[in-house]
C-alpha cells in the first residue's frame, strides 16, 4: 500500500505521497485536527503529493466544508493538472479556493 503523510510546517498544511482510496480517510482525520489548530487563513499545500485517484475531490470538499464550519477560509495549493482535471469534472472547482500554479501528476 501506497503512503500519505501530512504535516503543518509555518501554518501550511503539507500532504505528500498518495491520495487514494487506501489513504483518504487518514488523510481527513489528521487534516480536519490540523485544520482545528491552524488560526483564520488555512494553506494546504499539495506539492508533494504524487499520485492520486479521484478519492482526492472527496478529501479536499470535506476540509473546505470544516474550515468553513470553523469560521476558516482555506486555500489550496500547488493543484495538479490531474486534481484539478477531476475538479472541473465533478463540477466542484468553483467551490474550492485554487492558487493558479498547476503541476503534472501520475494518475492512480
């Protein structure tokens, strides 16, 4: 099984390794308790993740919909083209806030 991990560094939120059906549940857990810590603006930096499959649309819409039930905004960053192909897809890449720096990925 892949790995994903995810840290708070300066008050960004830091995922890495792979977003996928194995990992999206540990992923939200440890997300929503940093999300809890992180004051105001919450920054979820996606730089380090590599490969995904569409489990990770679920995962990001479920930390906007808790930092905005903690009074929160958050903003995602370093979107792949891959995420953000699936966001236009389902139709939810409006909802989310998007840095406009997009990287190739390796689909799951």
């Amino acid at each position: 099984m892949q790995q994903a991990n995810l840290t708070i560094e300066n008050s960004v939120i830091l995922v890495s390794g792979t977003v996928d059906v194995h990992t999206v549940l540990k992923l939200r857990r440890e997300g929503e308790k940093a999300i809890a810590t992180v004051p105001h603006l919450i920054e979820v930096d996606l730089e380090g993740v590599q490969k995904i499959d569409s489990s990770i649309a679920s995962l990001l819409c479920c930390w906007h919909r808790f930092a905005k039930k903690q009074q929160k905004q958050i903003l995602f960053k370093h979107i792949s083209v891959a995420v953000l192909n699936l966001l236009k897809l389902y139709g939810i890449k409006n909802i989310l806030t998007l840095n406009d720096k997009h990287k190739e990925l390796q689909n799951g």
